[in-house]
C-alpha cells in the first residue's frame, strides 16, 4: 500500500517492507523497494542489502535509482566493507568519510570504488530479527557525514526498515516451510487415500481378505519399481492389467506377509 501524503510515507514503507506473503513474492525485487524507500526518505544516492548465509555474500539488491552503482559497491564488499563489519558485529557502522577512510587506507577497494562514483559518506545498518542476522543494509550519499541525514534519527529510519524487512524474510521462510509441509502432508494423505482405494477394489474383485490384496498390491510395485501409491492409481484408472495384479497372488507369498490374520497396513 502506498500512501500520497509526506507524512504517510514512512509508514506505507514499513508496511511494504513487512508485506512478504505474495503469491507472486520475489526476494530480490522486494529488497531492491526496501532499498527505494530508503533512498527517498534519507535523500541518499543509492542504497542496496546484501544478504548473508554461513558467512558469504549472498544475493545483492540495489535501489532502482543508480542501481548498477550500487550493485557495484556492493559487490566490491565481497572482500570487505561497511555491510560485513555490521553483520560481523550485529550492529549499525556509523556514517564515515570516504576519504578519510581510504587516507587511512581503511577498506582500500571499496573505498577507491565509492570515490570513483563521488560517494562521499557511507554506512550500513544490520538486517536482523532479534538474534537472527540476515545481511545488512548499505546507504550511499554524496555529502559528509556531518550534514548527512543518516545521523540520528535518519541512521535509526534506517535501521527500522532493515528491522521491517529482516522480519518480512523471516515470516515468509516460514510460510514457505508450511506450505511445503501441508503440500507433503496433503500428498501422503492423498496416496493413502488411494492405496486403500485399490486395495478393497481388488479385495472385492478377487473375493480374498484385504490383506491379501494388499501384498498383492505392494508386490506388483516392487517388481516395477513403482510408488506405492502410483500403482494404486493405476488400479484405479485400469492401466494395470488386473491379470498381471492378481499373478502376485496366484504365485504365493513373500515372506510372513501372508500369514493368517496379517493386516498389511
């Protein structure tokens, strides 16, 4: 939701940056907006997150304003740089000189790089939810730490909307587990469904105990190599010829299976 008025702005921020259960969700696309939202409400130049798993640098998105500089910066982070010093640390680095830090030859490629763009002052915000570090938040502005916005509060803007993401991810890694668990758990109910299905098809067919269909049925599977549950759906659908079926029968048991009173489930 996107809101027209100034006031409203930081808000309709939040609420996007939290918004993750999508249908159509993008993890890429999404932080590139955090990113946007960022650069408008600081009046930064660029701004991009980097995510971090076990340690490496992984899927950088910039804002779409200036987006190839800050995939640039980004990238040239891979060997060192504001957004590994605060995921290292857990905690904002504050808004320091380029220049300064390249005199000092503190973070010499990442700073050579930032000046070739006429990046002046930097600094990163952790991506976090409560313990849980995700990466870090990037802002790149061409004024001085002195007259840049970042300085409190913008630094801590900053660091809500990378706090709004940070839970965003989080809620949809979890959404997408449960969604692949109710999908599993859907699937083995369904073959469960059919391979009772079958198994009184072929019980009542064959005027033999259930369980004897059954074995008969796990057999015929085995020796085509088939899920269970898909050589049930071809007793259903008829592509299993009953006779080939029925043989598992006719030939005899395997083993203790067949032993009186075994229920076969």
């Amino acid at each position: 939701m996107r809101y027209a008025t100034r006031e409203f702005r930081p808000a309709s921020a939040l609420v996007e940056a939290a918004d993750t259960l999508a249908e159509d969700f993008d993890a890429t696309r999404h932080l590139q907006r955090v990113s946007d939202h960022c650069v408008e409400l600081l009046n930064a130049r660029a701004a991009g997150v980097m995510l971090i798993d076990g340690g490496r640098p992984v899927s950088p998105a910039a804002s779409s304003r200036y987006e190839r500089l800050g995939l640039d910066l980004l990238e040239t982070q891979l060997g060192g740089g504001p957004c590994l010093e605060s995921y290292g640390s857990g905690r904002p680095v504050p808004p320091v000189s380029i220049r300064v830090a390249h005199a000092a030859a503190r973070r010499p490629g990442f700073t050579e790089r930032a000046l070739r763009h006429d990046i002046v002052t930097t600094f990163a915000v952790p991506l976090r939810r409560r313990d849980q570090l995700l990466g870090a938040l990037n802002v790149f502005v061409p004024t001085p730490p002195s007259r840049h916005v970042a300085t409190p509060p913008g630094r801590e803007v900053a660091q809500v909307l990378a706090d709004a993401a940070a839970l965003g991810l989080q809620n949809r890694r979890a959404y997408t587990r449960c969604r692949t668990l109710s999908g599993q758990l859907q699937q083995a109910l369904s073959g469960r469904v059919r391979i009772e299905q079958a198994k009184g098809m072929l019980a009542e067919r064959w005027g033999v105990r259930a369980d004897q269909a059954f074995v008969a049925l796990r057999q015929y599977a085995r020796r085509r190599r088939l899920a269970l549950d898909r050589a049930a759906g071809m007793v259903i659908e008829g592509a299993a010829a009953d006779a080939e079926v029925r043989r598992e029968i006719d030939e005899g048991p395997e083993g203790p299976a067949w032993s009186p009173g075994h229920q076969g489930v």
